[in-house]
C-alpha cells in the first residue's frame, strides 16, 4: 500500500516554486506509481528557428498576462500573435 500524496501548493511565481522544490522532497507530493511514460519529442530538427527578444518591460508583463489569460506559454501567445499579424498583413495586401 502506497502512502497518502501531500497536495502540491498553488504557486504564484516559478521562483516561489522553484524555492519550495528546493526544499521538499517530490516523493512526498508525487506518487511514482501513477506516472506515465512519455515518448521522446519526434524530430527537434523541425521545431523551428530560435529568435531573442527584448521587449520593454511594461509590454512583456502585458503579454505574459494575456498568455495566462489564454492558458499559453509566452512562447505560444507570442507565435500566435506573429501568425495572425502576418495573416493581416498578406490579406492587406492582397486587396
């Protein structure tokens, strides 16, 4: 019989989170014998091409909210935005 899981705390920030994990033990939170298995990422060669970006600071909180908002990664959000903006863009001009 395996013993009780604790519950893992809400966190409000990955440096909240990452001090608590820094400090507990996983085994307390995390039962091994219900993990599962994932299969390895299939091509990485295919992900696409890296690109920095330095935003002003009041435009990258805005973003990172709205990427909360939505359930996203800023990553994902930005990419989303990128998409529809260059959408607009060839529809534009298209007409």
């Amino acid at each position: 019989m395996s013993k009780q899981s604790k519950n893992i705390p809400a966190f409000r920030t990955e440096d909240e989170e990452r001090e608590f994990w820094a400090s507990h033990d996983s085994t307390d939170y995390i039962d091994p014998t219900k993990l599962i298995e994932v299969p390895p990422l299939a091509n990485l060669e295919n992900i696409g091409d890296p690109i920095m970006l330095i935003l002003p600071t009041d435009l990258s909180i805005e973003l990172k909210a709205l990427a909360k908002k939505n359930h996203l990664s800023t990553e994902r959000m930005i990419e989303q935005i990128i998409v529809l903006d260059l959408q607009n863009r060839r529809f534009q001009a298209g007409s």
